[in-house]
C-alpha cells in the first residue's frame, strides 16, 4: 500500500513538472525522433516481452500524435531506469498508464 501511495506521489509530481513545462520534450515532426524514443523504451526499459513492446510502440505512436507529452514519458523514462531496479519496465508502465489516464488518453485502444 506504501508503495502505492509513493508511486503516485511521484506521478503527481511529474505531472506538476510537466505543467509548469511547455512543449514537448522530444521533437514529434522528427521521424528518427519517435523511431528512437522507440527503440530507446525498449532497450532501456529491458523490454522483452511481445506484449511490453507493444506497450511502448503505443507509447511512442501517442507521443508522435501528440496526444501524450514528450517530456512525460522522458522524465517517466528517466525516473524509471534511475531507480536501479533490474528490471525497470514495470514501474514505468504504472506511472505512464497513471498519467495516461488523468490526461484522459486511452492507451489499450490501436
């Protein structure tokens, strides 16, 4: 339960973060930019899974559309790989779908 409560701390925090920051924090008209974001969630996440790299192909595909903020799913990203956990996937799905969900953007719909 603390654990919870801790996670969602800190998704409330990146987002205050992300409201007092404008823009998007990876360029979206940059076609190498998504493709990078891309491969980057999956290497630095330690994707392996076929269901978590559909996750973040979504994720990717959201931030391309501009329906998720770049500079979210970085910071979300960068926090989750920073925690030192052998496998950081997890807790960056929680707070992305978290984030997702108070932006009001559907990330299991294609």
């Amino acid at each position: 339960m603390r654990r919870i409560a801790l996670l969602l701390a800190i998704a409330i925090a990146l987002a205050a973060t992300e409201a007092r920051c404008a823009g998007g924090g990876i360029p979206e008209t940059t076609p190498g930019g998504v493709i990078g974001l891309e491969e980057r969630l999956t290497t630095g996440l330690r994707v392996r899974a076929p269901a978590d790299v559909a996750f973040c192909a979504t994720v990717a595909r959201l931030v391309r559309e501009g329906r998720l903020p770049g500079k979210l799913v970085d910071s979300t990203y960068l926090w989750a790989v920073q925690r030192g956990r052998k496998y950081p996937f997890p807790a960056f799905s929680y707070v992305i779908r978290a984030q997702a969900d108070r932006l009001g953007v559907d990330l299991e719909t294609p």
